[in-house]
C-alpha cells in the first residue's frame, strides 16, 4: 500500500503535506463548505489537528489523502480520501471536499474516479463507501454519478451545530464501478 500520485485529465491529485496546511485552513474555515460536515477550524493551531489525521492515516496505512490541483493552472482546488481502510474486509470510505469557487466544474467527479480506481486496482478494496447528510444534495448527486448504491439512511446518526442529522449511506462495489467504466 503505497501512496502515489494520481495525474487525470485535469488534476493532479498529490499527497496532502504539512505546507499545505493554508490551504486546509482556508477550505475547512469556510461555513459554505463545512455547512455539512462535522469539523470547522479557524486558525492554524486548529486545522493542525486535521494535519495530523491526514499524517496518522499515512502512519497507519488506514488511509491516503491527495490535495487536488488543476494541471493548467497549479490552483488547489480540494481535498480528496479514502479512510478507515481495512485490508481484512476489503473496504473503505472516501470523503472529499471541494471550494465553492470549484463547484460545478467536474473537478470532484474527475478527482473521485481516479482515487476508486486507485482503491480497487491498487490497494485491492471491494467496497467503498461514503456517507453523507441528506440535505448535502450537491455530494448526492456526485455520489450517485459516480455509480454509487443508496443502501439506507440512518436516522439522527450525529449531531452537527446543535441538531440531531441523518446520514445516508452508499457504496459502490469493485464488480459494479468496473461496469460502469
């Protein structure tokens, strides 16, 4: 399990470091973007802990995460990753999150492609999956375009800013994304 980078058609997806912890800042700071996720920092003493998440997955090989750059211009755009890998059952999740000021260019759709591709062929995963709050209608509709299955909704799974959330559960299996290539 090696972590590499991933070049598409328009990314570059490389490895997150400690210098980009800036730009970390810069998205996990943003409430239109953490609207729907359960972390927010605003200073870098704080997003130091989300540094160090990315550095544990590494360590551990639980995880791999790629700062996502556009090829034409080096602009970093997002932060894409797969975690709580495990190699016993063949599964993990993937998690993105994007600059609203990148919304709707495709760059999370390009980006997700290639790290599945990664996850199935590479690290040798079966199943990967990805939660999300029912009201985060954008990641649904990119979920659901990659080819990924609703498999239920967990009903006041967490809490986030102060109300009970329910999170709706997909996957998408080694034998169906390659269907759907």
């Amino acid at each position: 399990m090696e972590f590499r980078s991933i070049i598409t058609n328009q990314l570059l997806l490389r490895k997150v470091e400690q210098t980009d912890a800036p730009f970390v800042l810069e998205g996990l700071s943003n409430d239109v973007l953490t609207k729907y996720m359960l972390i927010q920092y605003y200073s870098l003493e704080e997003v130091q802990k989300q540094m160090d998440y990315y550095t544990n997955h590494y360590t551990n090989k639980t995880g791999f995460y790629w700062l996502i750059e556009t090829l034409d211009t080096g602009e970093n755009v997002g932060v894409i990753g797969v975690n709580n890998i495990s190699s016993t059952h063949q599964k993990a999740e993937i998690g993105f999150w994007i600059l609203p000021k990148y919304w709707q260019q495709g760059y999370t759709a390009e980006a997700a492609k290639a790290v599945l591709q990664f996850a199935f062929n590479e690290l040798q995963l079966n199943r990967i999956e990805a939660t999300v709050e029912t009201e985060n209608i954008a990641s649904i509709a990119t979920i659901n375009k990659l080819g990924f299955k609703h498999e239920g909704t967990f009903e006041q799974y967490e809490i986030n800013n102060g109300s009970f959330i329910d999170l709706m559960m997909f996957a998408i299996l080694k034998k169906n994304y390659h269907k759907s290539l």
